[in-house]
C-alpha cells in the first residue's frame, strides 16, 4: 500500500480525537475523508504530516515507518499538506508567499544567511522557479504579483495547493480545499485535484461538500467521533445505513 495508518489514535487528555483508525490510500488515487465537525478529520492529518504525534498506532508510507518523524522530514520524503485556513502574509505578492512558504522547508542554516553563501544564492533562485512553476500549475500566474492580502477565498485555495506542491509531492493532504468558496469555483478547485492527479500526485481531502466528494473521489473513508464508521467507493457511502444516520442527517 501506497501510504497507510494502523490503529492510529490520538488522545487529548480524555478525549480519543482520532481512535484505532486504519486506513490505506493506494497510489494516484483520491481518498475523501468526511465526518461531522469535531470527528477527528483535521487532526488525523496533523498525527500524518507529524504535526501531532499520536497518542498510539503507525504511518506508514511506502513501506517505510514515519510515525513520529518531525514534520520537516515527512515533507521531505513527499508527503505535504494544506491547513483548514491558509494562513498568507497579506501585504507580500502571492509569489513572495510561495517563496517564502518553500524556503522554510529548505536546508540553509543561519551562517549561510547571514554570509549570504553560494548555496543560499543557488537555493533562492531554485525556490523562485519553483514557485513560478506551480504558481502556473493552480493557475495564478497572472496574480503572482498580487497582494495575498487581496485574493478571493478560491484564490488563496489555490496559493495554499501551490505552497504542498513546492515541495514535489508525491501525496498531498488536503483540508477543506473547497471550504467558502462558490459551486463554481469549487468545480475549478475539483479540476485542479484531477490534475494534480493526472500529474502523479495521490490525493487525500477532507471535504463536507458531498455533490464534490460523490463525483471526484474513488474511495471515502467516514468519521464519527473519531473512530471510522465506514469506508468505500461514493456510491457504498451513499448507500450505508450508518453513515446516513450519522452523516447524512436522514
Ligand atoms: P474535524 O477536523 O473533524 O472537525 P478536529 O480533528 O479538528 O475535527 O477535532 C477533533 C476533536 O479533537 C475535537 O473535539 C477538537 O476539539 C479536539 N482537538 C483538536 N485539536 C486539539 C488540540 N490541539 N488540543 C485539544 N483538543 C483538540
Ligand atoms: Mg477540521
């Protein structure tokens, strides 16, 4: 399998956010996962991306154990990930942001800083391209030297898809990547995951818009109360006694 947990579970003090949870995501594939608020979405991908570690259980990705590595180092073997609320520097160009978003994950240490050394030359102009090169990928191209403080919410979508892509993934996690946007937009950030897709990038979202989900994932995984309460293709989804009394409310 591509990238799976086992029995992963986190515990806050009392409360099991995430409980006993496998899951297996195979490669170029789109994995949903849906729940109601509070299910233990968000956090399931911070114990992933080492945001969190878990309370128990193990990440694995190609074969390797990553549970508990340090979030830098999860990034670096190409798995990234996109926060509920994309944080930008509002009065920095879009391009600026990507820049920096991607230098943070890079290797120059403080004396390359401060005596400005070829390698932090040569990486700042790597970063740059890069950032240009998936600025076009997601389309803003013609908004890069925008301020990030004046994109529209689907705007600023597609800047945090550029930021996981800077880092040349081979799986990106992505939390509510069309969360406050309109049915249109959400079909154009639905394209842009099918060409992440096409470009060889797994994906795994955590989305509550279920005309999307229905339509562009090939399995779904259901949470409720952090445990997983069901797991199959859209159609298995619409069609579980469980999840219909869980989910979707009837
Ligand atoms: P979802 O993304 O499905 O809406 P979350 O993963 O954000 O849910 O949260 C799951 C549960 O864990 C919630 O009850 C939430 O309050 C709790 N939780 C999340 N993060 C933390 C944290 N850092 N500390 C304490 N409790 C947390
Ligand atoms: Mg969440």
């Amino acid at each position: 399998m591509f990238l799976e947990t086992k029995n992963l579970t986190k515990k806050f003090g009392g409360l099991v956010a995430v409980n006993d949870v496998d899951f297996s995501i195979e490669k170029g594939k789109i994995n949903a996962i849906i729940g109601p608020n509070g299910a233990g979405k968000s956090t399931f991908f911070n114990l992933i991306s080492g945001f969190h570690p878990p309370s128990s259980g193990q990440v694995i990705f190609k074969g390797k154990d990553i549970t508990r590595l340090p979030s830098n180092k999860i990034a670096e073997l190409g798995v990234a990930r996109t926060f509920q609320t994309t944080n930008l520097f509002d009065q920095a160009t879009v391009l600026d942001n990507v820049i920096v978003g991607h230098r943070l994950r890079t290797k120059s240490n403080l004396v390359d800083a401060i005596f400005r050394t070829k390698r932090l030359k040569a990486e700042e102009k790597q970063c740059r391209e890069k950032a240009i090169e998936v600025l076009e990928f997601v389309g803003l191209t013609s908004a890069a030297y925008k301020l990030a403080g004046s994109m529209s919410q689907e705007e600023k979508k597609r800047v945090a898809f550029a930021l996981a892509l800077a880092t040349d993934p081979e799986i990106v996690f992505l939390d509510e990547p069309a969360a406050g946007v309109n049915p249109d937009e959400t079909e154009g950030l639905a394209a842009l995951m099918e060409k992440m897709v096409s470009a060889g990038i797994t994906v795994c979202l955590i989305e509550h818009k279920m005309q999307m989900i229905m339509k562009l994932a090939d399995k779904i995984m259901v949470l409720n109360y952090g445990e997983k309460i069901a797991e199959g293709t859209p159609k298995e989804i619409r069609n579980n006694e469980m999840v219909i009394k869980a989910y979707l409310g009837g």
